[in-house]
C-alpha cells in the first residue's frame, strides 16, 4: 500500500504543496497505528471508508470524515479503521489563507469539521465520492480550488516570509528576516504566526527536519545538520515520536514510509497527455 502524491497546476502553486491519496485497501491489525510529523501544512482529510481516530494518551478522538487539520507542532498518534481510502490537501500557509481569508493561527492544533470553515468543502466532499478514478477526482480537486481562489493581500507576504524560512532554515536569523522584509522584529512575529499558525523558528525548525528526514543522503547523517546530539534527539522525538535510529527501520506505519521513501510527486499537467 503506497500514498500517491500529485502536484498542484501553475494556478495553485503558491498556495498548495501536493494532493495525495490513499486508495482503498483493508488494513492488517499492526498496520492500523500511524504517526503523522508536521510538516508546516495545514491539511483537508476526505475519508471514504473506516472511521479514524486521534490517539491522545489513552484517548481515542474521532476524527471527522471532512476534516481540516491544523498547523501541528510535534508528531500525532492515529489509528485507521479497518478499511483505509482517503484523499488529503496540503495546503501551504499562503493557500490557507487565500482559499478561506482565516488566519492560520486560527484553526492551529486543532481538527475541526469542515463545515466549520466552507460548508461547500463539505459538498466537495460528497462530489468526489462519485468520481470513478483518481485522476478524475484529482482534477475535480484543483478545479474545485482554482474557483475558491480569492484576492488576499497578505497571501503574497505570507507566501514569500515562508519560503524565506525554508530557505534559511539551517540557520534562521530573525534579526536579518525582519530587516530583509523591512519591518520590526515584533511585528515580524505578530504577522507571521497569525497568519502561518507558528513562529518562524517552529516553522523553520520543522521545516528542516522534514528536509532531512526526506532526503535519504541527509537523513543517514542528520548529526552534522544539529548543533549536537542531544539536540537532535529531542527535535527527532519532538517531530517524528521517534528516535534516529527508529527512523531508519519504519516498517508498518504509511505516513513514515512515505516520507522516508521520497515517493514521486505526479505532475497533474501531464494527466491528460
């Protein structure tokens, strides 16, 4: 069983990092726990079979079958049901906030029902469920997008102080990105965690752990990225509920073995050709 992942069209680039999807399969027992990393997205969950479930302690939280989930800020415990088929959205802080106008400070660390933010979401939802074919329903998705897109000023801000951070991330300076973008520290701050749902050095740090743990040369020698060992052990299990050496032998759980796989992200231009 693999994640599909699909590129957004030219439109969406700024405001969406991919589109993927689980086909449907029937999980073993040991294959039903998952660990999800923030990965600095805010993401829309369409699932089509089995309720799911958000571990917290010895809690289990049901987790709506339209869900957004907000920007999290260290790794979340699921468990799938017995059958899985799911379509998610990872939208990029700017796309967030120029599909819906609410600042991404908004819905952070939370799972909400979508009817909570877009009742037509929710009728997306039912549309896609008709669909026959996943490129067919990926095609409805961005269409779907591309006429929600609203003229936001700060999406163009937003988008450029996050690539900014990613950009730096090995060594974020907020002192030099508030002069870069001309503005006080405090105001740097203020507008970027409003609007992102984290700091620039949460998002910056999570940032470059999901770049290390991605790239499979980076990920065998993730020391030389930290400042020293204990501080990569903390940021490991902060990020992933793992530590390193955990992280090298992933066996059961989908969202790790995908990212640790670097599967391909399909170019949606290309569908129809």
């Amino acid at each position: 069983m693999v994640i599909k992942q699909f590129g957004p069209p030219d439109l969406l680039q700024n405001l969406i990092d991919y589109t993927w999807v689980v086909e449907p399969n029937f999980l073993h027992d040991e294959e039903q726990i998952d660990t999800i990393m923030p990965l600095g997205h805010i993401n829309i969950i369409f699932n089509y079979a089995s309720n799911y479930m958000l571990i917290k302690g010895k809690k289990e939280i049901l987790i709506p079958n339209a869900a957004i989930i907000g920007q999290i800020k260290s790794a979340k415990r699921v468990k799938y049901g017995r059958k899985l088929d799911q379509i998610g959205i990872s939208l990029k802080p700017a796309g967030f906030s120029s599909l819906f106008n609410i600042p991404g400070i908004a819905v952070t660390e939370r799972i909400m029902n979508v009817n909570e933010i877009d009742v037509t979401f929710h009728e997306l939802y039912h549309e896609i469920k008709e669909i026959n074919g996943t490129e067919e329903k990926i095609k409805k998705i961005y269409e779907y997008l591309e006429s929600k897109m609203v003229s936001e000023k700060n999406s163009e801000l937003i988008c450029e102080m996050t690539t900014y951070v990613e950009c730096n991330c090995e060594n974020l300076n907020i002192v030099e990105m508030a002069e870069f973008f001309c503005i006080s520290i405090s105001a740097l701050e203020r507008f970027f965690k409003k609007n992102v749902g984290l700091t620039p050095k949460t998002y910056g740090d999570i940032f470059k752990f999901r770049k290390n743990v991605e790239d499979n040369v980076r990920r065998k020698n993730m020391q030389n990225y930290y400042y020293d060992q204990s501080h990569l052990i903390k940021k490991a299990k902060k990020f992933s509920g793992k530590t390193v050496n955990e992280l090298k032998n992933v066996k059961k759980e989908l969202t790790l073995q995908h990212l640790l796989n670097s599967n391909e992200i399909i170019d949606t231009d290309k569908i129809d050709q």
